[in-house]
C-alpha cells in the first residue's frame, strides 16, 4: 500500500502529528484534505442545480455518474466502529508517530469477540470496496477528472459520484480519440440540377408531411468542414462557445474512455471500471439524460424533442429524425435506426406485391381444376385410411377445403414472387450500403477508422494468472480456473455445447412429432363427427402452438447459453467478445426457429413409406403425412403462427412488459413507497431518476430480433407470401416501441462511434444467399408446381390439367395390408373396399413389379433437380448484376467528399503560407542575423515536438 507521510492537523486538534495518507479511511476522520471527495451541501434554489445536471456550484456541469452501495451502520457496529481498525496498518503507524512525540497511544475500545465475529467477513468486503473506489476516485482526479459525492439522497442505501471533465480534460481526450470536430470553414453543398433536381424537389414538396419538425432533419446548403481535434490547431475551430462545443454526448463519451484506462492497482490484480462494476465496487455507470420529456414546466431539451417527434404512436406515419437520434445517443444507435427505418420502408413494396399474389390466388382458386377435381361431387375416389387401426376410409372430396386453400399459397405467382423477394433483397443490401455512405458522409465518420479496443479485464486477468503460474508454478485456485481456461478446451466446449443444444431442438422437434402421430389417432377414435372431421386442423395448429411456446422458451436459454461459452472463449477485445456472442447467439436461435419449419417443409410426407409398408417410429408411431393438397398448407400455418407469436409475444410484450417490471421491482427494492410523500414536496435529482431507469444492454437483442424476422419474410416467402405485410406492421410499431424505450425506460447509453453496422451485415447477405436455395427447394420440392408442369406438357391427353389429380395417385389392394393394421371398421363408407388410393408415384398391384417407385417418379424428380439448379443460377445470377449496377457509393456525396479533401489541403497550404510569411517578416534580410535568427525557427516546432511527445507519453 503507498504510503506518503506528511504533516497534518488532526481535526479537534491543535498539535500536529505524523500520519500515513491511506485513502478510504475516512470513518475515523484522520485523512488529509486533499484526499477527500467534495461533500454534497444542502440543495440550493438553482434550478439547474436542483435537477441534478450540474455540481453543487450551479456550473460544473454533470457528465458522467457512478453509483455504488451504501451500508448504513448499525448501532452495535458503530460502537465497534474502531475495532476493525485496531490491527491495520494505519493504527500501527499511527502508534508509532505519537510514540515519536511522547504521547502515549489512544486507547484501544474493549472487543467481544462473540459480537465482532459475526460482520466480520461482511466488514471486511465492504472496507475493500471501500478501499478500491477511493483509490479508483483518486486515480480519476489525477487524470484531471472533477469529481463530487452525493450520499444525502432519497435513494436509500444509494450513493452517487458525480463526475466533470474540465475543457483541458476534453482537449487532451478529443486529440486522442481523434474526434472530428467542425472547423471555422465552411462550404456549399453542391446540389443536384436539371431534371433530378426538379423530382428531388416534387418530392420533398409531397413529402414534407412525413417530416419530423426537428432543425437536423432539414436540409443543409451549407456544411462546416470537419477535422480531427488537436490542441495545437484550436485556431481551426470555432471556440467562442466552448460549453457547447463539447455536447453532453461527446463529454459522456470523452469520460467514458477516461474510465477504461483507469485501473484500481492496489487489488491483488488490477482492474478496471468493468470489473469493479462485476465485483459490485460499483454498482452502475451512466451519463445522465437532458432533462425530463414530461410534465408541467419541462424546459426545452433534445430528450423531450426526442420523445414528441420520435417516441409517439401519434407520429408513426412520419420518417425517423435520425440526426436527431444520433446527435442525443451517437452514431451506432443511430446506424440501428437508420437501417431499421430503410428496411421498413423496403418492405412496403414487398407487401404490395404480397398482398396482389394473395388476392390473385384467391381469384384464381374458383377457376383451379384441381382444386375442382377433388371437391366435384362426382368425385367418388376413396383414400386409404391415414393412421393403422383408428382410422378409416375416406373420400377425396372430404380435402375440398384443403386443396382450395392450399391453391392460395401455390399458385404460378408464387413463383414470381420467389424470384422477385431474391431481387428485394439484393437492392435493399444495396440501397443500404448507399445509405449508409451518406450517412458517414453527414456525421463526418468518412475517414474514421475504428482503433484496436482497450483489452478487456477477464482477458488482463487471465493473462496474469498464466504469468503467475509459470513464474511461481504454483497451482490455481478452482475459482481461478473457472474464470482463466485454456483456449482448445474453451473451444471443445464450444462445439460440444452447440451440438449440444442444436440436438435439443431436434430432439424437441421430434418429439412434437410424435405428439402430432398419437393425437391424430386419438382423435380419429372420437365418438365426435365434428372432432373426426377437424383432425388435421386442429393437429396442425396446437403442434404450432407447442413449437411457438418451446421456441420462446429456448430463445432464452439459448441466449445464456451463448454468453456462457463466450465468456468461456476469454476474447482478448470487447468487440471480439461481441462478435463471437452475436455469432453463436444467432446459430442457435436461427436453429431455434427454424428447425419445424425446416422439417415440414423438406422432410414431412417424405419418410412415409406406402400402404401395407408403412415407416414406424419406435415400432408403434407411423410417420405422418401431407394432406393431398401437399405439405405447403400446413407450413404456412406454421411459419405464419411462429412468426406472429414471435413478433406479438417476445418483441412488443416483452419489450414494454419486462423493462416495467423491473422498473417496479427496483422501486420496491429502493423502499421508494417509504418517501412518496416527500418526493411530492421535492423532486428527485436527475442521477436519482436515471438510476431507476432499465440499464442499457446493448443493440444485440434488437438486431437479433430483426435478423430473425427478414429469415421468415425471405426464408420461406414462396409458402406465405402476406409475411412481408405482418414484418412491415409489426416494425411501424417497433420502430416507436424502441423509439420510446430508448428515450423513456433506458438509461442514457454512451455514445459509441461507428460506421457500419458490422457483423450484423454478414449475415443479412448469409440470409439472403441461403433464401433463394431454399426457396428453389420449397417451389420444387414443397409444392406441386413442378408435378403440375410435367404432367401438363408431358402426360397430359389435351395439354390442360384435367386428370391431374388421377395422375398424382396409386393403387393399393387392401388385402395387402399387414395384420393388425387394417381399419377397425371396413365397412365406414357403406360398401366393402377392395382398392384405395394414395398419393405417390408407384406401379398399381396388377403390374408386374407391384408398388415400385413409376417412370413418371423420375421424371418429377429429374425436373425438380433441373429446376433448383436453373432457379438458383439465374436469381443469384440476376443479384449480381443488381449488386454491379448500384455503385455503393452515390455521385454526389463522392463528389463532395473529393471537395472536402481538396479544401482541406488548401486550408493547410494557406496556413503554412501564413506562418512562411510571419517568419520572413520578422526575418531580417542580413545573411549573419538571419543565422543568428535561425533558432527562433526551430524554437516554433518545440511546443509541436513537445505536445506529441506528452501525447504519447500520455
């Protein structure tokens, strides 16, 4: 522990003595001046003051808050108070100093060991905490940070440092964060001319409506040029306001980065402000909001701007004011809203062109002959029986219903709606990466280039006890190897635990297919004609529902999972952390999702068998089939149920409910009932309504949420077409859900610069490739597209459809059945049935290979290749010549950032011509004295030389 003996005066005291400067041991009131944290006084009547946004002095404005725990003592433990103390190294050198000057020691209390024994082990927590924030608080005031305790609050058992970062402090850190700042030079902004500039300005007249009423949003004629900040060019910028200079924003963040360097050093290991927030040192960190967003004399701020504008339902109608949101919450946040609001506005066409190839498959299935077909009341084909025993003979026609709505989903325009959503996707990745440019074009991020992270303190920790073991080779405690693994064993794990748990969802999958197996035979058994008559539908939608449930419920687990593996990765950097949990987080939710889809989609109907030689499942479950109308029926019932229970359950409940939960779960643990009455006489302070608000955890969830729904608008869109139409209704209420939650029930999070999305468009583009295979195999496999083109061009008498439901049918003689699998009753038609029919391509019994697979079951198969390749080929073919006709970068802000690094060099070229004229001025023309002036030219470049080296040093 560091020691610095100096000479002070002991408080109640008139002599002086010799004591050690420990920080944190102000409970006995013999800590030296300087090292303690300005108290809070008595709120003043300063309204700025009053709401908690500025220090004590009504000038220092708060940027950053820190809050930590604070146990208040007991009466038994403060008459034990100097106690704990009585052995520490304080109270030894506080002997000898007063031995040094002849006076006898303090007298030491009396102890009862039985009493002192039972906090002691909490004690001695609380006293490290202690320990750690004020050395951690000290090592922030050397850094040049202002700091200002508050433990005189209506929070109770809450205390709060408030922290200010003074201009010299936002110089230094600005210069290091190479912040772009807005120079003095300004430019015009070129705008478009001619016949572009004529519609840009139809539309803006049209569209001037849907525009928040916010300044950002407007456009700008004139823009300020931006260069990073440094110390030595303060002459580059305008400086004349510099309380606004810096906005809350850009301090928050400034002080943020203070904090990463920051390390506590006098633990066993070093740590920093992650860690001690891990450790419960401190218990939150945030920046505080602008203010209040309602309420009776509400000043004007972004904040309230923020939730009029952008967080009401009332404004749904109206575009994003993304400058706005970037300019309150940084650019990464910004970037999520930005990409959130194109791709809404991307689904509008997608569900227009949806909703017409719905309505034309309702128009057309009045005029579907094979719909026609099987609910002619002529039609007198009989069915073999869809379970052993329990079932009986049916007719065709009973699937009238089925086959007219299965028509509405698989019809021609499906196709073209496959091959059209491909081509969405491919222009919305385009029109993203434009947007995105320009984006980066008006934030001034075009040149921002992000820096390799601060290691994070798992990561420092772990290597410091690899170096700890080598060195002294000693054996790690078991906490230790939990937290510090090895990197092949962390990786094992990994693959382990993912198969793992992508068995589970299989396992869960399968065994709601073996509920699907036992409830349809148990229904059939019912007594109920309106209950045998509904099976499939009511199977069909209670299976959904289960998997609905178990998906959520997985959702969860998967997300802990995921984070459990990733922590165990020990990744060296935050953003390699992130990236690896996105990774893993969206393979197992992706499977998730997706499994039951998958398998009614490719697999379902497949692994049948045929009559009298059925596929069994444990030697008791035969495996299900396809209704006649195909399988495509029952996974839209699938898709549509899992993606509205999703959007409806786990994206809006759960987003208003849960966050308000635990804002009422807080204000319980707070005993915030207990001082109602006084909160009424007194408004809380704006660090102490923060800190009741939902902390933020970052974007993952609401791209994950987003990733998943653009898989269920793409991924099987050839089954469902109205999924476009649900996502866009379901994002215009996202968009103001977020919009509120952001602005309302998080706390303020720190702005973090970037610019692009990241990893999150990876696996947009993954998505998107992956959607037009499945899609091929969904149109070629799934449905009866394919079976319909081959009979009509190659089977069929008249080049029509007539006798295409014939065509899709075999025959079965039932005494071929095996014993103990025939109906229970034969005679439930009326008449004795001696051949049945089921839907497959086989030889009839009377040929001479009984029941193998026909010629025509090649045909379909052999096109059903040929189209997967073909449909694959030519849409990935037609993206790619989507994606090189958009160029990624528009004209006009290529232009413009040419201009700006052309006005850039020429402000540089005149200021070195200026400082070349200012020296040759105050150069004589004398050879001799111009030598003898010669240093005062090198003395110039000394305050340069100095301030990089400081730099770096720093």
């Amino acid at each position: 522990m560091e020691k610095n003996e100096r000479s002070t005066t002991i408080p109640g005291k008139e002599k002086e003595v010799d004591i050690i400067n420990i920080k944190g041991i102000e409970d006995i009131g013999y800590v030296q001046p300087d090292s303690i944290l300005l108290n809070s006084l008595a709120p003043e009547e300063n309204t700025q003051c009053q709401h908690g946004l500025y220090f004590q002095d009504g000038e220092r404005r708060v940027d950053y808050i820190l809050t930590y725990h604070i146990k208040k003592p007991s009466s038994s433990r403060s008459n034990r108070q100097s106690s704990r103390f009585t052995d520490n190294a304080f109270t030894r050198s506080l002997r000898r100093g007063t031995a040094r000057l002849g006076r006898p020691p303090p007298p030491q209390p009396r102890v009862v060991p039985e009493v002192a024994s039972q906090d002691h082990s909490m004690d001695y927590h609380e006293d490290d905490k202690r320990y750690r924030r004020e050395e951690f608080e000290g090592n922030l005031r050397d850094m040049g940070l202002e700091l200002e305790k508050d433990e005189d609050t209506k929070t109770p058992g809450v205390g709060f440092v408030k922290i200010h970062a003074p201009w010299h402090v936002l110089c230094r850190e600005a210069e290091f964060m190479k912040l772009k700042m807005p120079t003095k030079k300004v430019y015009e902004v070129k705008q478009c001319s001619g016949v572009g500039a004529k519609i840009n300005t139809l539309v803006n007249k049209a569209t001037e409506p849907l525009h928040p009423n916010v300044e950002e949003n407007r456009a700008q004629n004139v823009k300020h040029l931006s260069y990073a900040f440094s110390r030595e060019k303060q002459h580059l910028f305008d400086l004349s306001d510099r309380d606004s200079f810096f906005d809350s924003k850009t301090r928050a963040s400034i002080v943020f980065e203070v904090l990463k360097r920051t390390k506590c050093t006098k633990a066993k290991y070093s740590m920093g402000i992650t860690s001690l927030l891990g450790s419960g040192v401190y218990t939150a960190a945030y920046p505080l909001h602008d203010g209040d967003v309602d309420g009776e004399n509400v000043e004007p701020n972004d904040r309230k701007l923020l939730y009029e504008e952008w967080a009401s339902y009332s404004v749904f109608y109206k575009y994003q004011p993304i400058g706005l949101v970037r300019k309150y919450f940084g650019e990464k946040i910004g970037l999520y809203f930005a990409w959130l609001g194109l791709y809404t506005q991307m689904l509008i066409p997608a569900s227009l062109v949806g909703v017409i190839v719905f309505l034309y498959g309702c128009a057309t299935v009045d005029n579907n002959i094979p719909s026609m077909e099987i609910c002619h009341p002529r039609n007198n084909i009989t069915m073999c029986p869809l379970c052993d025993r329990a079932c009986n003979y049916w007719k065709l026609k009973e699937a009238c219903g089925t086959a007219r709505a299965s028509h509405l989903f698989d019809n021609p325009a499906t196709v073209f709606f496959s091959i059209f959503m491909a081509l969405w996707a491919a222009m919305f990745m385009e029109h993203w990466k434009r947007r995105q440019m320009r984006l980066n074009y008006e934030w001034d991020l075009t040149g921002f280039e992000e820096e390799e992270d601060h290691p994070r303190a798992e990561y420092e920790l772990c290597v410091m006890q690899k170096s700890l073991k080598k060195e002294h080779k000693t054996q790690k405690t078991e906490k230790e190897k939990l937290t510090c693994r090895d990197r092949l064993p962390a990786y094992m794990t990994n693959i382990v635990m993912m198969l793992l748990m992508i068995g589970v969802t299989f396992a869960i999958v399968f065994g709601v297919i073996l509920y699907r197996i036992s409830i349809t035979a148990a229904l059939h058994m019912s007594n109920n004609p309106t209950t045998r008559s509904n099976v499939r539908l009511m199977v069909k939608t209670t299976a959904a529902i289960i998997n609905l449930v178990v998906i959520l419920i997985l959702d969860e687990v998967y997300g802990a999972v995921a984070r459990w593996l990733t922590v165990l990765e020990v990744p060296k950097t935050d953003k390699s952390f992130e990236e690896r949990l996105i990774f893993k987080t969206f393979i197992l939710k992706f499977v998730n999702a997706f499994t039951p889809i998958i398998y009614i989609a490719f697999f379902r109907g497949r692994l049948v068998g045929r009559p009298g030689s059925y596929l069994y499942v444990f030697e008791s479950y035969r495996m299900e089939e396809c209704a006649h109308g195909g399988c495509l029926m029952e996974l839209c019932i699938q898709l549509s149920i899992t993606m509205l229970g999703k959007q409806l359950i786990q994206n809006n409940l759960f987003e208003i409910g849960i966050p308000k939960l635990k804002k009422l779960i807080r204000y319980i643990k707070s005993k915030r009932r207990t001082f109602q009455e006084e909160e009424r006489e007194k408004k809380l302070q704006r660090y102490e309504t923060d800190h009741f608000l939902e902390p933020f955890a970052g974007l993952t969830p609401e791209y994950m949420e987003m990733i998943i729904q653009f898989g269920f608008v793409t991924l099987f869109v050839a089954s469902f077409p109205l999924a476009p139409l649900f996502a866009l209704l379901n994002n215009i209420i996202e968009i103001r859900l977020d919009a509120k939650k952001f602005v309302a029930e998080l706390r303020r999070p720190v702005a973090a610069r970037a610019k692009d999305i990241g990893i999150w468009y990876n696996l947009l583009r993954g998505v998107a490739k992956v959607a037009v295979i499945i899609n091929a195999f969904v149109i070629s496999f799934t449905s009866d597209f394919i079976p319909r083109l081959v009979y009509q061009y190659m089977y069929s008498p008249d080049g029509s459809m007539h006798g295409f439901v014939n065509h899709t049918m075999s025959y079965f003689n039932v005494s071929d059945f095996q014993d103990g699998k025939e109906p229970m009753d034969p005679h439930h038609l009326g008449y004795q049935v001696e051949m049945c029919r089921y839907k497959d391509y086989r030889e009839p019994p009377w040929s001479n290979t009984p029941y193998v697979v026909s010629k025509e079951f090649w045909a379909v198969l052999a096109a059903r290749l040929a189209f997967v390749i073909v449909f694959q080929n030519v849409v990935m073919l037609m993206s790619d010549i989507v994606d090189w006709l958009i160029p990624d970068i528009p004209k006009d802000i290529s232009l413009q950032i040419h201009k700006e690094k052309i006005l850039m060099v020429e402000l540089f070229m005149k200021e070195e011509q200026g400082k070349m004229q200012f020296i040759d001025s105050m150069t004589p023309c004398d050879g001799k004295e111009r030598n003898n002036h010669a240093p005062v030219a090198r003395s110039r470049s000394i305050p340069h030389t100095y301030s990089h080296t400081h730099a770096n040093n720093f």
